[in-house]
C-alpha cells in the first residue's frame, strides 16, 4: 500500500478500535464494521484541504474515535 502518514495512522487507530481496512482492486480503502456492514471508501492520499475531514464523518458517525477531531 501507497499511503499518505496521516491515512497510514487512521487504518492503525481503526484496526485498532475494531474495524476492518480493505485494499479494493483500484486503490481505495473500504471500511466495514464489526457486522461487515460497509461504512465508508476513501483513497490512500489526500490533497490538502477538507477531504479528509469529509471522509472521517462516516467513520465517526460509526463509533470510530479519532484524535484530531
């Protein structure tokens, strides 16, 4: 895997917290919970600006606890 350090951290912390991280066959990471359900897709690198932050709602709507937020 291609990641940028900051997604690197996220997949440790929500593997950490229970989550599975799937690599999909073009590149983004799919998280699914406890259940299997899916919760969110997302790519190994950001650009600046509020994509992150756009991809870590679904996952803190989901229970997954983040430092910086």
């Amino acid at each position: 895997m291609n990641m940028d350090k900051v997604v690197r951290q996220i997949v440790k912390a929500l593997e950490a917290q229970g989550f599975d991280v799937i690599e999909t066959k073009n590149g983004r990471l799919q998280v699914v919970d406890r259940d299997g359900d899916w919760i969110a897709t997302f790519p190994m690198r950001f650009k600046a600006g509020t994509g992150l932050d756009n991809a870590l709602a679904p996952l803190r709507r989901a229970g997954f606890r983040w430092p910086d937020s």
